[in-house]
C-alpha cells in the first residue's frame, strides 16, 4: 500500500491545522474562533490517517468536530456575543501563557536537536485493517485475557459516567 | 490510456483500493451527477407522490405531467436574486450551506453500490461515514447563527440538539450491526460462533459479511436485527430533519428554519444537501440491514436460474416505466397544445426503453458470451440495480411519512430520542452481545 | 351548565299588550306567535315599559332611584348612575349569578350632556337570562374598570377605549386595541367623520400624504 | 446579542404580562420573539409577542387590529340593508352565520318575524356554513401541528359546500345570502336533493378525517393537555363556542336560546371534560355530525310557502336598541344595533366571538412550548377579520 503524495498532504494539513490554530486565538469573533478550531481538528484527523490511525481519525471527527464543537457552538450562540467582542482579548493571565508557551517551544527545538533517536523504535508496521482491531485488542483484551489498557479504559468511562450524573443533579432543579 | 481505463474493468476491487486514482475520480463524477440527477427525480417524484395522497395532481405543467419541473426550478433558484441580509456575517453566510453540501456529498465515497462499486472502500467506513454526515450539523448550526434572525437560531439550535441526540441511538444501532459482523451464524438462530478478527467497519465488509452468513441483518437474531434496524429507521429520519421530525424547519412555529434566510442558490444548496443526506443515510441502513448490493431471496430462491432471473430486473424495471410513458402518451388528449408535450413524453418513453433494452442485452449477453468485462458488467448493474431499488423504498417511506404524520413537539421528541430509542438501543446492544457470545 | 333551565324570572301581573310580552326566554324570537308577521316598521314604535322581576325589585330596593329597570322588546336592561357602576356589577355578578360578561360597549350621543351611553351585556348561566346595564357619562369621565369582575373585560374596555376615549380606572393595561398607539382620535364618537384620519400619522409612518 | 434582556423599555410587555406563573430557576436570558404579523400559523395578521424562556412560553401580548376597518363605524353611514354585505367580511369563513345574525337583530328590532320556508332555508345554509368553517379550521389546524394530508381533504369537501352556496346565491366565501325580513332567493331546482347528497358523502368523509388524526400517537401527545383551561376561566374571559363546550360547559346559544327554528330541530351539544386541544377537536368533530343532523332534519322538514315578511322597501326602525346573539361556529356572535328611527342604524357594535377567544391566549399558552403556541392558536378558531373588523 503505498501512500499518496505523502510529503505534499502532510504540508498542507499541517500548514491548515497551524493556521487554524493561530486563527483560533486571534478571531475576535468566537464564532470564528471555533470555526477555526473545526479547521484544526480536521487537518489533524487527516494526519492521523497519514498516520495509518484511521480509527482515531473516525473518532477525532465523530467526537471533536462533529460533537464537541457542535456543543461549543451551542453556547457560543447563546450567550451574548457583542461584549465579547469589545473585551480585551488577553487578560493579565499572559505572562503564564507565554512561560507555557516559551517552555513548549523550547520542548520542541530540544526534539528537533536531539533528532531521530529520542523515539523508540516500534515494531513492524501494522496493516491498515488491524489498526482498529489492535485498539480493540489494546482496550479489551483477547478471549480470556485482559486488554492492557482495560483497566484504565474503565475507570475513565466511570468517571466520565460520575461527570454525567454530576451534571445532571447540577442542571435539574428536581429529579 | 484506453488501455489503463480498460484494465481496471477486470478488477474486482473498488478503485481506491486498487489505486486507480483516474477510475475514482470517474466514480466520484458518476456519483456526483447521479446524486445531483436523483435529488431531483426525487424532488418530482416527492411532490407527485405527496400529491397523489392528498387527492391533488401536483405539478403538471412543465412538460408532461410535470416531468420538467425540476428542471425549471432549478433554472428559477439559480437566477434568483442572492439576497444576504444586511447585518448577517457576510464570510459564515457564505460558507454554511457549502459546509453542509460537502459533507453529504463526502459521504457517498464509500457508499458500496455494488462489490466494487465504491470509489474506495474505507477499514472505517461506516465509522467516516457517521462521523463526516455528523458534520452538516456544523452548516446548519453556522447558518442559523450567521443570519443574524431569531427563527433562524432556534431553528439551528433545534436541528443541532436534534442531531446531536439522534446521533446517540443511531450509533449504538449501528454498533449492535457491526457487531453481527463478527458474529457467524447462518439465519435466524442458527449456527453461531464468535470468531476474532472477522468483524468489521468497512461498508463493503459489512455487506460481505451478510453475504458469507446467508441473512440480512434485518433478520439476523430475530427480533434483535429488526428492533435495531427501526431504531434506525426513526433516528436516520431525525437525522435528515424529516417528517415527523421537522421541528427545524417547522414552518408553521420557525417560517423556515434555519434557512429562513436564505435565497436562490445558497438556498438550493441546503435543499441539495438535505436530500443528499436523505439519500446517504439510506444508504446505510441498506448496508447494514438490508444486504447492500444483494438481490431478495437469495437464500430461496438460489441457483445461476434465478440469478439470471434477478439479473433481468433492471432492464425490465427499465421498460416497465418505458410502458408507463407510452401510456401516457396514449391518453395525452388529441389537441394541438399537447403536441409538443406528447412528442416530449414519447421520446422520454424512447429513451427508457433504449435504456431497458440495453440493459437486458448487457445481462443476456453476458449469460451466453461468458465474456470476463461483460459479467462483470452485468453483475455490477445488478448491484447497483438492487442497492438503489432498496434506497428509493426508503426514499417512498420519507415521502408516506410526511403525507401521513403530524409533527412532533421539541420535548416530545427529545423524549423519544433519549428515553425511548437510547435504552432500547443500549438494550438490543447488550443483548445482541450475549445472544452471540451464547451461541458461539 | 342545564340547556334550558326555567327561568326564574316570572311572567310580568301586568298585561300590557306589547309586541312582544315578557315570556321566560326573552330572547326566543317567539316562534309560536307567528300571528303578526306583518307588523309595519312604524316609527312610533314600542316604547321601553317597567321591567317588573324579583330581580328589578330588588336592585331598585337596594338602589332607589338611581337605578331603573326597564324592558324593551322583551330583553331587559338597567339603567343606572354611574356612581353605582363598581358595585352592582359586583353584586349582579356575585349574587345573581351573571357570571359572563358578554360584551362592553358605548354609544355616542354628542348632543347629549352626558355624552356617552356605556352598556354592559350580561348573560347568567344558571338564569339562561341576558340583562343590560347601562349608564351615562360625560366626555372625560372615567368609569371604574370591571377586569376585577371579569377578566373578559380586559380587552373590550380597551376597545371602548380606543373607539371612544373613555378611560377606565384601575384597568391593568388600558392602551389602543385596534388602532395603532400613536393615532390621536377615537373614531367611533359622532363626531369624527368616516372618511378623517389622523394624517399626521399616516405620514410619519406609513410615508404617504393620506390613505385615501 | 440575541437575546434582548427583558428590561428593555421598548420591548417590555404589559405589566399583565410581566407576572408569570413560575421564574426560571437559572435566571437565563429571556427570549422575546415576534410572533407574525406576516407568519404561516398566526391565521392572518395576528401579531404575537411571545417572552420565552427557551422554549417556553412566560408571556404573550397580542398585538391586533392589522385588518381593522372600521366596520362599526361604516355601519353608522349606510343604511340598514346596505350593512348587511358588510358583516359578510367580518368572519368571512362563516359568512352566512354573520348574515343570519345580523337579518335576525334588525328583524328583531322591527319586530318582523322571518316566515317558516325562510327560516328553514336559514338553518340549513348556515350549518352547512358551521361545516365549512369546521372543515377549514380542522384542515389549517391539522397543518399548524404538521400533518398536511388533511387540509387537501377538507378543502376537496368544503368546495361542494360553497359549490351549494355558488347555486343559491351566486357567491361562495361572503354570501349574503339573506335579506332582513327572510331570503331573497329561492331554493333552486334540486336543492334538497344536492344538499341531501352532500349529507351522505360527507358523514364516510368526517370518520376519513378522524381515522387520519383522532388516533394518531403524534396528534394525541401533540394535542392532549396542550392549552388546557378550566370552564370557570372560560366563563371568566367571555370564551364561548366550542372552547367552552370542550371545558365541559354545555352552552350553545342554539339551545339556550333558540333562535331562527333550532328548537324545532333534534340535536345535541357535545362537550369535553378535559378543556385540551384534543377534546376541543373531539367537540368540533362531534359538532359537525350533530350540523349533518339538523341539516338532515331541515331539509326533510322544509315546508312550502313565502320566504320573504312583509318589510318596507326603506327600512325604518322604531327607536330602541336591541341586542340579538347567535352561535356562529366560533361562539357567540351578537349585534347590539341601537335606532335613532331614521334608515341608518345609529349605532352597530358587533360582539366578536373570535375577539372575545383571543383573550384566553394568554392563559392557555403559558407554561406551554413555543410549538404548543401554534396549536393553541389553531384550536381557538380565531378569524382576523372578525378580530380586527
């Protein structure tokens, strides 16, 4: 399976996803700024399919650009847009966002210099067809054994499971 | 060149697997335009048929019986003037409904219309597929918003809450399918046994998958497959914004919805989409319950015989509306007016039945020349054939729907979606799971 | 509620022979009488006799000589001085059962000194019984709102209202129904002619010189 | 920026409207939304202001009188016949009820009585006109809650209605079927027999309309407990008609006090026990086969003779006032004509049923869903031009 114009779409998905990324936190408009977030998220499910990870890209869809956002955009809309836009965009919190900023970028030259051999090496590459089995695989194990992650997936799914119940005491006035 | 286009007609692969990027792009052009040509057939035939209940004659002007209407309102929706209301925001505006179009036209790149019949087959398709369709959201939302008009945000925020719920049901109805992928057995309970690494997300997989276990999923398990198909007969219906579940364009609570504002193109760009998305989310539940490309009967009425019988349905179908038409031209009253209508309709006539005809050639044909591009031909019809046979039933129940059913309210249908279709879907997922495991 | 009840109102003792004598339904357009189908529409008409009921009788006890009770063509009504008006609706309401409202209205008399004539339709339920109270008031007089007594009457004072002019105290809402809030004039008063409009604003806002 | 905080001088409503049954536990933003004038649902030029709490209706004003013109105030410049196509345009779905009440008051005033022939002619064309009506609300309001199919096949029965009414008076919607003093014209060749046809295609085609909707597991949660209102509200707001019949008050001017010959006619008042959407749909149902009754009866019964009273050619009442109510199919329709003696009626004040019922908006649709909004205002019958006149 060889791919298709590798270098070319990586460039391109990852200049949109950049961009996106700027877009998002300099639109003045919210709106916009999720806009640009759905661009975002987009150009990085393209690169997980770059990736041979089609099944988190499906996910990376399904969950970030098809349901989260559509909920940010749900309040986006309901709240009044007009004073946010005449706001001050950056607060006094800037001097933490450009520490956290600085330290990501220092991060990445440190990668960049160090170069290939930082990464581990992985094992043969996977077909495409076993990717989504192997994520099954990794979550839920094989008959009679558990899944290496197993564990983890399920707690995360009972504390995603407490967070609804939560919300929804929160939310209802009686139930 | 010719030889390169010829060489892939051997394949039995669909051309994004064989990597024949020069095929897909003819698949993605055929689909294009045959989506394109069917929202308006389906536009006629929906105002006819909608018609026809409620003891009126619909369009009948625009050539014979109205045949042509189409064409004329797509013709009047692209002169319209373009009106963008003054304080809307101009660049989102713009932007909804070609969000909304795209992702319904996406979609149908891995449609399996046939064993080949895809532009590509996706590991993931059915999950792309649920994902990208989840997607027209976005344009609904976007242009409900950019309006800058109350009816339009409640609209949006109806259809995107709408949308978003449905989408629950819909994909544990989807799971409990996929799930019967994996599961072998061979009818209603018959032999079953859980076997690693046979389930599958491709569209075309799916398909394979009911025909390597003789039974539609419909069947499968019964009542299991039939409760999760309906599941998803109801939550595809409010997917799509239909009757009974056309609280977003509600005319009589929102004027319009979300596109109250909209005009002429942009307008008929929501329209295109609305009935691509239709047409798509069909498609799946034809993948997934129905047997895809598979002809009915498969089990009983087995053998090459019946095959070959099956196989004549598309040409016949073909003459059949070819006989429709003649008869129409037979009754077109004798009178001056009608002539040009009468010849009109004669010549549609014509052409279905050249159209009729070619086809029973091709399968005929290939029942006696066993010539390799030929069969495959015949059989690739025949799939097609099959496939959209059983979306335009779909297709009729959307139009019986709204001919027959009052709306639901927004709680009422909120209700249905995450009291009633969620535990119910939950359920036959669970189920579905254990009667497998218990079987295998 | 019954169809038909009886009513309790009895037949007047005295029988003065008018056109049309106080049966139990005065409304009912005598049927049974179909004996002077040809009454020519003379001018000297019936006049309103004395409305003698249980009813009349104890309204003028209560009331005396502020209040009359009369009939005409078999459908009663009470005449009464505006200073009563609060209180025998209460109490024609609360006691006598007329619990709807059917309608409120005004007439206008210019020549009159007291200009208007406001008339409240009553219909009990209990009674099957339709009787009219009426009273007099001068232009720029106000009458006490009966929302209080029934809510109906929000919208029908507020149509008195805006066709006449007339306010009434202690209504929640009292502004134009039918015309638009700007418009100066009421016009159903005699006085306001039936091709007149307030030009002013129909310039302002309908941007022509005049609807005509 | 879309929601406009309810404070807003400009847009507040009345202090009526301003005290709601129940604060919204998050104090959101509360929505205020334009209803009409130019909407589908609204049923004209019905404007409705609606304070929303996301879906929910805290408040509404109504904002009315887009189609006024000034009909009373007509009446006072033309003389007593000359009014009488006028009243045609007030309801003008039920023209013929209009009319009838009308010829009735002036007639009462000039203390003529309509001759037997006339008043059955009356009967029989105006409850023809009650089915109308019906059939028209029935169909629009089939279409405010989603279900088109039934408005086609109201309006394919409803034209045979106006086809009889094109045969006897020439005129389909505004009629003016009837003069003071009876008809004017004669029952036509085959009268009794058209409109005993029509009888019997119409009862199979009331049950068709029933089949589509009375069973309906959607029209049921759409209309059931949607606008409820008790019989005490109802007598309190003046709301006659069928909305009162369905809160379980069994009034109907037509027995209470029979006018023209209903008292010679067998038939019943059907009521609710609910005071809902559903049951008044049940009620208008149910009334429009008692209206097969009547007719039934009239058209069997109709006797032979005069159809006109003797009436002057000028018509000059005897000074009075007079105040003559009929149940038109909206409720209680009254004319309070008041006589100076000369030929135009002094004064001509119209007691609209539909004007009346619109108050009772406000009390059935709080707490209720913008949705709701449509079907509630379907289920009134309200007509704009006997609202505004």
């Amino acid at each position: 399976m060889t791919p298709v114009a590798t270098p070319f779409f990586f460039y391109l998905l990852s200049g949109l996803a950049i961009a996106g990324g700027l877009l998002v936190i300099t639109r003045r408009n919210a709106i916009h700024s999720a806009l640009a977030l759905i661009v975002t998220l987009l150009a990085v499910a393209g690169l997980y399919l770059m990736l041979y990870a089609p099944f988190v890209a499906g996910v990376q869809i399904i969950v970030y650009a098809g349901g989260i956002m559509v909920l940010f955009l749900f309040v986006i809309m309901l709240v009044s847009l007009e004073q946010t836009v005449k706001e001050r965009q950056f607060n006094r919190m800037w001097p933490v966002g450009l520490l956290a900023a600085c330290s990501l970028l220092a991060l990445f030259i440190s990668v960049f210099a160090k170069g290939k051999g930082l990464f581990v090496e992985r094992g043969a590459q996977l077909p495409e067809s076993a990717n989504t089995q192997q994520i099954g695989v990794m979550l839920y194990g094989e008959a009679g054994r558990m899944g290496q992650y197993t564990f983890a997936f399920e707690i995360a799914s009972l504390l995603l499971l407490v967070a609804i119940l939560g919300s929804v005491i929160m939310a209802k006035k009686r139930i | 060149m010719l030889d390169s286009l010829m060489s892939y007609l051997g394949s039995t692969l669909t051309p994004g697997q064989a990597n024949n990027q020069l095929w897909a792009l003819i698949y993605v052009f055929i689909i294009f335009a045959g989506v394109s040509v069917a929202v308006m057939a389906m536009n006629w035939i929906e105002r006819k048929a909608l018609a026809h209940f409620q003891v009126r004659l619909g369009p009948m002007r625009v050539g014979p019986h109205g045949l042509l209407q189409p064409i004329a309102d797509a013709v009047k929706l692209l002169i319209k003037e373009d009106i963008i209301p003054a304080e809307a925001d101009k660049f989102v505006f713009w932007i909804a409904p070609l969000i909304g179009l795209l992702a319904s036209f996406t979609v149908y790149t891995v449609v399996p219309f046939g064993p080949s019949q895809a532009v590509s087959d996706m590991n993931i398709g059915i999950l792309f597929m649920l994902g990208v369709s989840s997607l027209a959201v976005l344009g609904v939302v976007m242009a409900g918003w950019a309006s800058n008009s109350h009816y339009p945000l409640i609209g949006a925020l109806r259809s995107s809450a709408q949308m978003v719920s449905y989408e629950v049901a819909m994909g544990l109805a989807v799971v409990s399918a996929i799930l019967m992928t994996s599961l072998h057995g061979t009818g209603l309970y018959g032999v079953s046994k859980l076997t690693d690494g046979t389930g599958t997300l491709s569209m075309i997989g799916i398909v394979q998958a009911q025909q390597e276990q003789h039974v539609w999923f419909l069947f499968k398990f019964f009542p299991l497959g039939l409760i999760a198909f309906g599941i998803f007969a109801i939550a595809m219906i409010a997917e799509t914004n239909r009757a009974p579940f056309d609280l977003p364009e509600a005319e009589s609570e929102l004027t319009a919805g979300y596109h109250t504002e909209y005009s002429g193109l942009r307008w008929s760009l929501f329209m295109l989409a609305e009935y691509a998305a239709m047409i798509a989310v069909s498609s799946i539940a034809v993948t997934l319950w129905l047997g895809g490309w598979m002809r009915p009967f498969e089990n009983w009425l087995s053998g090459s015989t019946w095959d070959f019988v099956f196989a004549l349905f598309p040409g016949l179908t073909f003459l059949a509306l070819a006989a429709i038409a003649f008869v129409g031209v037979v009754r077109m009253p004798r009178h001056s007016y009608f002539r040009v209508q009468t010849i009109g309709l004669a010549g549609f006539g014509a052409v279905l039945a050249l159209i009729g005809i070619l086809l029973l050639s091709i399968v005929i044909g290939a029942k006696f020349s066993h010539h390799d591009i030929l069969n495959r031909t015949a059989e690739g019809l025949s799939s097609v054939y099959w496939f959209v046979f059983k979306v335009g039933a779909f297709m009729y129940l959307y139009i019986w729907y709204r001919a027959t059913w009052p709306r639901y309210r927004f709680d009422q249908l909120m209700r249905v979606g995450w009291k009633v279709m969620l535990p119910i879907s939950l359920g036959v997922l669970i189920v579905t799971a254990i009667v497998g495991v218990l079987l295998g | 509620m019954t169809e038909e009840p009886k009513s309790p109102v009895p037949p007047p003792p005295d029988g003065e022979s008018k056109p049309a004598p106080e049966t139990s339904k005065p409304l009912v357009a005598t049927p049974a009488a179909p004996s002077k189908p040809a009454a020519p529409a003379v001018p000297a008409g019936p006049v309103p006799v004395p409305w003698s009921s249980p009813l009349a009788e104890k309204y003028k006890g209560r009331y005396g000589p502020g209040l009359e009770a009369l009939s005409y063509l078999g459908q009663n009504y009470l005449t009464v001085n505006r200073s009563l008006i609060p209180g025998i609706l209460q109490l024609l309401r609360d006691e006598d059962h007329f619990d709807y409202c059917v309608d409120i209205t005004a007439v206008h008399y210019p020549k009159r000194e007291k200009q208007f004539d406001v008339l409240w339709i009553l219909y009990s339920f209990p009674r099957n019984e339709r009787v009219r109270v009426k009273t007099q008031i001068a232009d720029g007089e106000s009458l006490p709102s009966a929302v209080p007594v029934w809510a109906t009457a929000n919208w029908l004072e507020r149509e008195v209202y805006d066709m006449f002019g007339i306010k009434f105290d202690g209504h929640p809402d009292l502004k134009r129904i039918l015309l638009p809030d700007g418009w100066k004039g009421h016009p159903l008063r005699k006085d306001y002619g039936i091709l007149q409009q307030d030009q002013e604003w129909v310039h302002i806002n309908l941007g022509i010189e005049s609807g005509q | 920026m879309n929601a406009e905080i309810k404070n807003d001088p400009e847009n507040a409503l009345s202090n009526l409207d301003l005290e709601t049954p129940e604060r919204p536990h998050l104090d959101s933003n509360e929505l205020i939304i334009n209803m009409g004038p130019q909407h589908p649902a609204t049923h004209g030029v019905l404007r409705i202001i609606l304070r929303l709490d996301g879906e929910r209706v805290l408040g509404t004003e109504c904002v009315i009188g887009y189609l006024h013109r000034g009909v009373e105030k007509i009446a006072e410049n033309r003389t007593y016949a000359m009014f009488n196509p006028y009243v045609d345009r007030m309801d003008y779905v039920a023209a013929v009820s209009n009319g009838l009440g009308y010829c009735q008051a002036v007639e009462k005033l000039l203390n003529v009585e309509a001759p037997p022939r006339a008043n059955y002619i009356r009967v029989i064309l105006t409850e023809l006109n009650r089915l109308a009506s019906h059939q028209l609300w029935l169909g629009t309001h089939a279409l405010d809650i989603g279900a088109m199919t039934p408005l086609f096949y109201t309006f394919r029965d409803r034209e045979e209605i106006l086809k009889i009414f094109e045969k006897y008076c020439g005129a389909r919607l505004t009629t003016h079927a009837f003069r003071i003093g009876g008809c004017l014209y004669e029952t036509y060749a085959g009268f009794e027999k058209e409109v005993k046809n029509y009888l019997k295609y119409l009862a199979p085609h009331i049950d068709e309309y029933e089949e589509l909707l009375t069973g309906n597991r959607i029209w049921l949660e759409r209309t059931k407990k949607v606008g409820v209102i008790s019989g005490a509200d109802c007598i309190a707001l003046g709301v006659t008609g069928p909305v009162l019949r369905a809160s379980g008050v069994k009034w109907d001017v037509r027995k209470a006090q029979p006018y023209a010959n209903y008292s010679e006619f067998d038939f019943e008042i059907p009521t609710g026990e609910n005071g809902d959407t559903f049951d008044r749909y049940l009620v208008r149902m149910a009334e429009m086969r008692q209206s097969l009754r009547i007719i039934e009866q009239a058209v069997s019964g109709i006797p032979e003779g005069p159809i006109m009273a003797k009436v002057p050619k000028v018509i000059k009442p005897p000074v009075g006032e007079i105040y003559h109510s009929i149940e038109s199919p909206k409720g209680e329709l009254g004319y309070f004509i008041v006589s100076d003696g000369s030929t135009q009626p002094y004064r001509v004040r119209v007691r609209p049923p539909s004007f009346v019922n619109l108050q009772a908006l406000d009390r059935m649709v709080r707490g209720m869903f913008v949705a709701d909004v449509v079907a509630i205002i379907g289920t009134i019958d309200i007509v704009l031009g006997e609202v505004d006149r």
